[in-house]
C-alpha cells in the first residue's frame, strides 16, 4: 500500500531532551516535506526537501533539523525541543509541492 | 508577504444548503491553490488543484486573480461533508502556506 508513514505517533518528553521523529515514504517520491499543525494557525511548514541531499527551510525551521540520506526517508531531529515546540507534526510526500502532498498520520509530541 | 486567510473557522450549514468555503491569498506571482480535507480520523487529502478544474465529491474552486481567492463551492452539503478543510498556496520553490483551516459542521 502506498502511503507515508511516522514514527512515534505519540511521545511525551522532557525539555532538552534529543528526539528524532521519523518519516518514511513508500512511493519514490523526490519532495518530502515536515509541517506542524498548531490550533488557530493551521499547518506551518517547518522543512522541505527537493531530492537527496537536498533541504531547506520552510517558514518555521528554529529548532529543528532534517536530513535526507535516502529518498524514502526524512527524520525530522530536535536537539533540544522546548515546551513551545508541543505540537502535532505531519510529513508529507509528493512528486514536487505543485502536484498531491501525500500525508503521513501525524505525530503528537508533548515537551514538558 | 504571502500569505493564505480563511476567515472562518467554523462553519455550520443544514444538510440540502449550499456551502461556500472562503480562501484569499496574497501572493504576487502566478500561484498554484489547493484545498485540501482532513475527515475524522483520516489523514489529511487532497480534494482539489486549481489547475485541473475538476469537481470533486460535488466541489468546485475557481481561481479569482483579481479578487485574489480561491472559495469552495458546493450546492448542496452532505452530512459525510463535515471535515476540516485547508486552502493551502504553493508559491513556487518548494514552498506551501496553509491557510489556518475551517471545520465545516453539516446538521442533518
């Protein structure tokens, strides 16, 4: 089945603590893309990747790190998540951003 | 600066009415509009790109320049039409703004 999956779906930690969460897509495609989803502001691109090797910011990158080592795969890395970084993150996978953005399930992270 | 506004964010109609989901932009290129729909319990999915003009679960968008916006349209809402929905901007670049949502609320 092809689809975008994350991982952990849940998780609860505390300040200063390093995470990574994962995503991973199983469609081949080139753009990968990390949002986060907050209440009154909608979906804030945090990261965004055109191929391998190849990333940039998207509005609001403070605070974290991508990578994409492998077409399929784009961990997005806190070194040092914060309570305002609690939120609920969404990957997304496309041909490019002009065609279908493929969601992943979500991500609820919880920073105390 | 570029931006994507949708002015309400909740939206109740009675089932049989039409319903116009609300979307400007502000962007000063040629821009590329989506909307797309997260139902209860499901993942986030496209509903419709401006640029294929099709009507999809009997919606529309048409793109407005001169008004800068980019509304969904459908005549007569169903109850399975309740869902959170996002008018979203590509503006070229790889990059994507959302708007900030507006759930859609079908009574029966």
């Amino acid at each position: 089945e092809a689809q975008v999956t994350q991982n952990p779906r849940y998780l609860i930690t505390v300040t200063g603590k390093k995470l990574t969460v994962t995503c991973s897509q199983n469609m081949n495609h080139e753009y990968m893309s990390w949002y986060r989803q907050d209440p009154g502001l909608g979906l804030r691109q945090i990261y965004y990747s055109m191929n391998v090797e190849v990333t940039d910011k998207g509005d609001v990158p403070e605070g974290y790190k991508v990578s994409r080592k492998e077409k399929r795969n784009f961990p997005l890395i806190l070194e040092s998540p914060s309570p305002n970084q609690t939120s609920l993150y969404f990957c997304a996978s496309g041909w490019d951003s002009s065609y279908e953005q493929y969601f992943g399930p979500g991500t609820r992270l919880t920073v105390t | 600066a570029q931006r994507v506004t949708q002015p309400e964010k909740l939206l109740s109609v009675f089932k049989g009415a039409p319903v116009e989901l609300k979307c400007n932009y502000s962007y000063s290129g040629s821009p590329e509009l989506f909307w797309y729909v997260q139902y209860s319990r499901q993942r986030l999915q496209l509903l419709l790109r401006h640029i294929s003009r099709e009507s999809i679960k009997g919606f529309t968008a048409d793109l407005n320049k001169g008004e800068t916006s980019f509304h969904l349209k459908k005549p007569f809402a169903q109850e399975e039409d309740s869902a959170m929905y996002y008018c979203a901007l590509n503006t070229g670049g790889f990059k994507t703004i959302f708007g900030a949502g507006t759930r859609l609320f079908v009574k029966a």
